[in-house]
C-alpha cells in the first residue's frame, strides 16, 4: 500500500507562484508514475502533471510553460511548481500514484490518492 500527503496550496494572486509537495510512503518501490490532477467545481477532473520512474515528464496544454514536475527520489516526494498562476487554475489538486506488483497471474495495477489541497487564484 501506498500513502500520498499532499502540501502547499493556499490563496495567491493572479501571477504568484505556489508550490505543492506529495510525499508518498509505504511500498513506493511499486510506483512507477506520479502526477497532479485538479478539479474545478462543475468540472471533470483533468491529469495537469505527470512524471515516470524514468524521469520523463508531460503536461496539459493549459499549464505548458508554467507549471514544472519533478521529483526527490531520497524524500519519496513530488513537487509541483505553479508560475505565473492565473484564476482559471484554481481547483483542488490531486496526487496521484500509479502503482504495480508482481502476481504469478501476472501484474495488478493500483491508482493512490492524496487527499487534494485548495488552490485559488483571486485578486
């Protein structure tokens, strides 16, 4: 099992930064990707961040440029950096680790979920 806490939301203005953390414990070594979801109400939940064991990285058009993942493999932690945030990204954000193990079946897959913290963007 694995266990994600998430840090680091809060209100900032237009143009401010946050960064949020999600620290993961328990078997982190069946991790093999994490990333950052958000919701906005009344919206659909969308994949904003993602970054593989291998390090590669992909974001959502809407954060391109602004929004950096990245990773402290000695912590267990992920991190997100929000630049030059905007009232649109406002929502609650999610960790998310995709996790597998080895049956004799073959592999079993698991998705872990951190709580979500608040971002609001507002003047």
């Amino acid at each position: 099992q694995v266990q994600l806490v998430e840090s680091g939301g809060g209100l900032v203005q237009p143009g401010g930064s946050l960064r949020l953390s999600c620290a993961a414990s328990g078997s982190t070594f069946s991790i093999y990707a994490m990333g950052w979801y958000r919701q906005a109400p009344g919206k659909q939940r969308e994949l904003v961040a993602a970054i593989t064991s291998g390090g590669s990285t992909n974001y959502v058009d809407s954060v391109k440029g602004r929004f950096t993942i990245s990773r402290d493999s000695a912590k267990n932690t992920v991190y997100l950096q929000m630049n030059s945030l905007k009232p649109e990204d406002t929502a609650v954000y999610y960790c998310n680790a995709k996790g597998a193990t080895m049956k004799l079946r073959g592999v079993d897959e698991y998705d872990y979920w951190g709580q979500g913290t608040q971002v609001t963007v507002s003047s």
